[in-house]
C-alpha cells in the first residue's frame, strides 16, 4: 500500500494557493474544482459526510444523516465494475446516532463515535468506540466482519468525543468538549503503548485555541494534521480546514486551506485515500451561495432542491496531484510543543 506523505500533501495545496502570513492563501486560477464523490448514489439530494475506505478503496462507510444534522446512520457501499453499490445501513448502526467512522491503514480496526448506551445506562453525549475484524484478536483469518464495539473507556469523558483518527503506530487523534481544555472543543491524542491507550493528552496552544477546534485527520507518519476549526483567523464560513506540521516534535501555526477548499458553508471531516491519491472532505456549499445567474423556472428549482449542492452536506474529493505543500511546509517556523 502507498503512503500518503507530508511531500505529497504539500505539493497539493500549493496548487491551491494556501499561503498565509509569509504564506497566505492565493487563489489559483489553474486549481482543479473538488469534485462530487458518488453522485446521486453517494452524494445525493439527501444529507451525507464522513466517508471512510477500506484499504483496497473498494468498500466506503459513510453517514446518512437527518437534515438537521442530529441522528447519524453508518452506512455502506462497494465498489463494483467503476460504480458504486446502493448503500446499506451497516450491522452495527441503524438505532443509535452513529458517525465518523474511521478504518485504519491495515484493515483492521474500525473505529467511530455513538451515543449507545455504555454499561446498560443510556448517554447524551458521544463517545468513541472500536472494532476489529473478526478474528483479528484470537489470530485466525478475519471473516470480513467485525467484531462487538467495545468502548474505549480511558479515551471517553462525559462530554462529546469527535472524528476518532490513527496514525500509522496506533496513536489516536480526536476531538473532545471535555472540561479543561482551551476552548469549546480542543484536539487530542491518545497514545497506543504496549497495545493499551494512554490518557489523552491536549495538543497544545498552537493547535488549540479559545475558538473550535474539531475532527483532526492525522498523517500515518503523525508529519501532519488537518482539522476542521470555526472562529480561527482566515475563516470563510462556519466551518474551515486547516493544517499544521510537526517539525522537530512542534506543531507549526495553523493554516486556511484556501478558496478551493474552504466555503461560506460548512467544510469539515478531513480525510485522505488510504493508496494517498485523493483528499475528502464534506461540504454544505449550496447552488444559493453565490447571485443565480438566471431566473429559474419551478421544475429548474425542483432540480436544485432536490440534488446535491442543495445546502445538506456532500462529501467531495479533490486529486492529491493538484495540491502541494512544499513551500507551505518550509516557510512555517517551528511555534509550539507537541
């Protein structure tokens, strides 16, 4: 399998334009447009986000959700012959709010966050739990299933967990409301020592501000994190994405992503390809963002209304070749801790 890497990732977002400060976003007339992932079959008129492949890419989770955005189902669709499969509510979703589904690099765990009932009592917060292929655990061949969601209880607070992400080594990046921290919501890391999760640990000032910080994609190698903040500088919308580098064990100052990725809307849950091909993210850009160009008569409306860029979430890609990081990586000075 082909990592992503940190080379990778800056090449593509220096077509982007993302420069800020001594690097500050500039928008990129030769930028490639992100792209619908599945239309009408994946992304439709309905409301979706939070896609996550197997590493073959050939089977995605991802959530079907109310148009409110408060009841989440995991659901999924395979690949077959270039298209996908019509999507079914996975086993393990369906009753509860389930979302953010996450599979790690070699298959075989799966992880996401729910608002189940942990221990027969019932929760009104969300909290992360995982699986792992069936089989995994005992040493035999995994069957293609997983096995019971088990609740990671050193990683859990009674507040919100978010957008559960693994690095290559194990470590755990999420986010999380939990009291003490330096906003409403602030990133973490749960770091995996002898098999076992560790008490989270707050990624710092750098990354963590008074403003929200939420669902941090990190790089298998940890060289990276992208998130998703509301109320930081550069923001276009209510949410935006952002990035920051480790160098020499610090992360670097967050920066936007830019026009091409970032809207007035909604853009958020960070992921990249697991062959490191493709960037997703989730969006509620809508067709009524910008002055319509024409009148549109009742069936064009009907039409809008009713698919995706309607103002519900989509889930879009964007081709990793386009984007680059390079010059974005090396005029960012080393600021703070990990």
């Amino acid at each position: 399998m082909a990592e992503f890497t940190i080379g990778d990732l800056t090449r593509a977002l220096i077509s982007l334009g993302v420069i800020q400060s001594l690097c500050f976003a500039q928008p990129n007339a030769a930028a490639p447009e992100p792209q619908l992932l599945g239309e009408n079959v994946i992304s439709t008129g309905d409301d979706e986000s939070h896609p996550a492949f197997t590493p073959d890419g050939k089977t995605l989770y991802f959530l079907k959700n109310d148009p409110s955005f408060n009841h989440w189902t995991i659901v999924v669709s395979h690949e077959q012959n270039g298209k996908w499969s019509t999507p079914e509510v996975v086993p393990f979703s369906g009753q509860f709010s389930d979302a953010d589904p996450f599979i790690t690099l070699d298959g075989e765990r799966l992880f996401f966050i729910s608002t189940r009932l942990v221990n027969g009592k019932a929760k009104e917060d969300t909290n992360i739990w995982m699986m792992s292929r069936e089989g995994a655990a005992a040493g035999t061949k995994p069957t293609g299933g997983w096995s019971a969601p088990e609740h990671l209880d050193v990683v859990n607070s009674d507040a919100n967990e978010w957008f559960p992400t693994v690095s290559k080594n194990g470590n755990l990046y999420f986010g999380s409301e939990r009291p003490g921290g330096k906003g409403r919501c602030d990133l973490y890391v749960s770091r995996l020592v002898d098999g076992k999760y560790q008490p989270p640990e707050n990624l710092g000032e750098l990354i963590n501000t008074a403003a929200n910080e939420v669902e941090p994609f990190i790089a298998p190698d940890e060289s990276y994190i992208i998130f998703a903040g509301t109320g930081l500088p550069e923001s276009r919308g209510a949410y935006d994405l952002y990035v920051s580098f480790r160098r020499e064990s610090a992360w670097t100052k967050p920066v936007n992503l830019g026009d091409t990725i970032n809207s007035a809307g909604w853009d958020f849950c960070p992921k990249v390809s697991p062959d490191g091909k493709w960037f997703f993210f989730t969006s509620n850009r809508s067709f009524a963002d910008k002055p319509l160009e024409k009148r549109l008569s009742y069936r064009e409306l009907l039409q809008k209304l009713h698919s995706p860029g309607n103002g519900l979430r989509d889930i879009y890609k964007i081709d990793i070749s386009a984007l680059n990081l390079d010059s974005l990586f090396h005029c960012q000075n080393k600021t703070g801790t990990m």
